[in-house]
C-alpha cells in the first residue's frame, strides 16, 4: 500500500515505505486492520460508478479512507512518543485514529450496500475495538455511531462547539486549553492530513476552506461560535501547536515555530521508516 507522508518522504524508495507499512499492518496492528479491510470492507480501490442527480460522483471501495487512517496511526504513534507517553498509551491513540473514521462510508451510504446484519456486526466489532481504549465512554459521539462520520467527538463534525462556547465568558485561547490532551491530539492530527498526506495544518485548512465556504457562510455557525467556521478551525490548530510544543518543550524538544509542528512529525516518521528498513537488511545500502 502507497501512503505518502507529505512531500518530504517522496524520495524514499517504494521498497522501504511498502515494508514498514506492512509490518505496521500485519503486526503492530493486525486485529484493527482486519476488521477495517473485512468488517468495514475499505479494502477495495475506489471507482465511480454513477452519478447523482446533483451532479457527484457515486463511488464504491473505500481503501482511500484506509490509508488515510493509517497515515493518520503512525503520525500520532510518533507524536505520543515524543511527548513521552508510555507504550500502552501510545498503543491507545495510534488504534483509536487508525479506527476513527472507519463509519464515513456507512454515514455517506455510497453503494457500499451494508445489509442490516452487517451494519449491526461493523457496530459489535468497533466497539469491542474501542471499548477497553474509551471505557468511560468521553471520547465518543453520544449517537449511533454509524449515524456520524467518526464514532468519536474531537474527529467529529461538531467538535468544534464543544470547545468553542461563547456563554462561557472565556477567550478562545482560554477554552482550548481547557479541553483535554488526548482530545487535542486525536482532532489536531485528523486535521493535518488531505488524501493521505501529511500537511501543515494551515495548508489543509486554507484548502478545505476553499470547496466549503459554505460553512464560513452559515450565520447560525458563526452564532454558535462566536467566529466564522474556518477562524475556528485556525485558532484550534494554532493554539494545538501551540500547547503541543509547549509540551515538547518541557523534554527538550524545540521547535521555533509551532507551525513547524508537522513538519517535525513527518521527520519521525520518515526516520522511523529507514530505521526499520535498515534494520531488516542489514549490511545493505540505502540509496536515497
């Protein structure tokens, strides 16, 4: 499987990025994988088969949505890792963003054709996956989650509100800072990543922005937070980075510009993609 993390791991060879995914796959997170390629069915390559009425494209196979999700697992294991959380948390947030978008298809309903066994079966799966990594359930939407997008809030189209709450008499910055980590991580790395690649999280907002003005258009958003959607959305990244760093800081990790943050990220991962290559052949060269 090709997953590109950004720009900067472009030159990598096709052999060391497809081995470190695989072990990825295989081994560090077989059980999850397997029921994103079977019980999810986002195994297949996506291809149009119709259109709408309003012009769109009808398509079936979702493996785009697993690769971002995989994408997605490793940034966030290298991320947790740095700001020195132990294995098993790191185990924690790398299989709940590896899961959490595994019900866009079934929210979307694009000819993915799930009978209702097989609905009921994809909900029992997933939540014998995130039960024992979300027990007291805070993280998770309070609806069916095959209703949502994402089963959880911070990856979730209303995380936004939560945070952002003008009756509370607080500054932006001052209700960020009041919403817990792990929420923060789970929403700041879903928001770094367009089609599978790693991205400042500015870019990707600026490009979202521009196919969803609608969203910066809706008074009642804008009501509800007190800013236009897209404002909301650069002061949540910024002020992640912001605390993000601030913690890294606090191990001796220093980045300048907390903008940089990704680009940080992406050289984690790239290090840790040669790392593990080099280690399986040992004695042979690396061209890069």
């Amino acid at each position: 499987m090709s997953i590109e993390l950004a720009d900067l791991n472009q030159h990598l060879p096709f052999e060391v990025r497809y081995s470190y995914l695989l072990n990825f796959m295989r081994a560090d997170q077989s059980r999850a994988v397997q029921f994103l390629l079977h019980t999810a069915k986002l195994g297949k390559v996506p291809r149009k088969i119709g259109t709408r009425p309003d012009g769109k494209g009808i398509f079936e196979g979702w493996n785009n949505v697993l690769k971002h999700q995989v994408a997605e697992a490793l940034t966030m294991r290298k991320l947790c890792q740095a700001l020195g959380k132990d294995d098993e948390e790191v185990e924690r947030m790398e299989t709940l963003s590896l899961v959490h978008n595994a019900t866009m298809h079934v929210f979307k309903d694009l000819t993915t054709h799930f009978t209702g066994q097989e609905r009921g079966k994809l909900r029992r799966k997933l939540e014998m996956i995130i039960d024992p990594l979300d027990p007291d359930k805070t993280l998770r939407i309070e609806k069916d989650p095959l209703s949502d997008a994402s089963p959880f809030r911070p990856t979730g189209p209303d995380f936004l509100y939560s945070v952002f709450d003008k009756t509370k008499g607080a500054t932006p910055q001052e209700q960020v800072a009041a919403v817990p980590l792990d929420d923060l991580l789970l929403y700041y790395i879903d928001a770094l990543f367009i089609h599978g690649k790693l991205v400042l999280a500015r870019k990707r907002i600026e490009a979202t922005e521009e196919n969803r003005q609608d969203l910066n258009d809706d008074n009642e958003r804008t009501e509800k937070l007190g800013m236009k959607y897209w404002d909301a959305e650069r002061v949540l990244a910024d002020e992640c980075e912001s605390i993000i760093c601030g913690l890294l800081r606090q191990r001796g990790i220093h980045i300048q510009n907390p903008q940089d943050l990704p680009r940080y990220l992406k050289a984690l991962v790239e290090k840790d993609m040669i790392k593990y290559w080099k280690d399986a052949h040992p004695g042979k060269k690396l061209h890069l």
